[in-house]
C-alpha cells in the first residue's frame, strides 16, 4: 500500500511539474498582456507575494498579481468592496487571472494544482488536529473549496464583522470540504475539478454552489 501510495504521489508531481511548465508557456502572452494592464493602473510591483502556511505547516511565499494599491494594509481577509482594490485588480480577481503566478509554487514544489488553498499564518491552528490532517498534503491552486466558495468576496461584503465570519463560518466549512475530498480524491475527480476551475474562470457567470454541492455530494458543508 506504501508503495502504490508513492507512485501515486509521484505521478501527481509529473502532472504538476509537467502542466505548470505547459501552462507558463501556453499563457505567456496573457500574463505579458495582465503585467502591462497592471503597470498602466497602477505601477510597480506587478507580483504581491505573502506567507502563507504549506505542508506540514511550513512558511512559503506565495505568489500572486498585485490587485491591490502598492503598500496598503488592512484586514487580512478581502470583501468585494474593498477600497484597496485597484480597477485591474478587480478584473483579475472576479476571473481569478491573480492566482497565475503561483504556476511557478507549483513547478518549485511549494504547491500542487490541487489542493486545500494555503491560509495566512494568523488563520491556522498548528495545534488542531483539523488542521494537521489539512496540513498533511500539499496545498494547492484550487480545490474543492475554493471552487465552492468562489464568491467568497461577495459573500463577506454583505457581514458586519468579515474576519469574524470568515474564522467562524467560512473557514471550518472549508476545512471540512478539504478532508472530505482528500478521502474520496481520484485523478477523475481532480480532472474535473480542474476543468470547472477553468470554466468558472472564463464563465464566472456559470457558477453554481448547488451544483457543486450535487457533484461532488458535499451539501452538508454548503450555506447559499
């Protein structure tokens, strides 16, 4: 079983390694077309970078378009009506066009293409045996939860307290769709995560919690 667990383990760095290059390459000119978007609006820097907790509760950076004003600060958890958000950056944030960059986390090994989204360090309880069970695999570009949280920003805008509701709500939901998938995970389900992924990404407007929540049979850990 240790064996066959490697192998798989393997071959889904192959995957990773091997779409990550494709994809750097096959979208150059889109990210030469989202760098020059970005220095238009609003200068320099084009990549934010953060600390973000991977596996096994490492510190990595992770790596992101700038869609934010340079240098502002405020709460870490981001609302659709933020001030701090630029015009371009609301663009890529509603396509998720943002998360390219992090491409080069996975061709490095920091992440995987899927996998439970990485959280900032404040977020995350080493201690909790929750989250070593999350922490126990690479995280990823996108997973379940993030597809079924996608909105996320609009969710929060409508809250009075945003960080409260996201620590208290949203984040245990998002824990408990990570463990649900790593243990049903097979390579047909991670394609088809993948593939939703992209056709959120172009077609924002077809997304679905409810039908997420019927694919993948996790309505338990859903709130419309």
């Amino acid at each position: 079983m240790t064996g066959r667990r490697q192998f798989k383990s393997q071959f889904l760095r192959v995957i990773d390694v091997t779409c990550s290059i494709a994809g750097l390459v096959l979208l150059s000119p889109v990210i030469a077309l989202i760098v020059a978007f970005i220095l238009t609006d609003d200068g320099l820097p084009v990549i934010f970078r953060q600390t973000r907790v991977g596996k096994g509760g490492t510190h990595f950076q992770i790596w992101k378009f700038r869609t934010m004003k340079a240098n502002s600060a405020g709460a870490p958890v981001t609302s659709a009506g933020d001030r701090r958000i630029t015009r371009v950056g609301r663009w890529l944030r509603r396509l998720k066009l943002d998360e390219l960059p992090q491409l080069v986390n996975v061709l490095v090994g920091e992440m995987s293409l899927i996998g439970p989204r990485p959280e900032v360090p404040e977020f995350v309880r080493i201690d909790d045996p929750t989250w070593q069970a999350v922490l126990s695999v690479r995280p990823g570009v996108t997973d379940l939860a993030t597809l079924v949280y996608r909105d996320e920003e609009q969710l929060l805008e409508s809250l009075p307290d945003p960080i409260r509701s996201y620590r208290d709500t949203i984040l245990p939901a998002k824990l408990y769709l990570n463990l649900e998938y790593q243990q049903s995970r097979t390579i047909s389900r991670d394609l088809q995560l993948l593939a939703l992924t992209l056709c959120y990404s172009f077609f924002p407007m077809s997304f679905s919690r409810a039908r997420l929540g019927q694919l993948f049979r996790c309505q338990g850990a859903i709130h419309e």
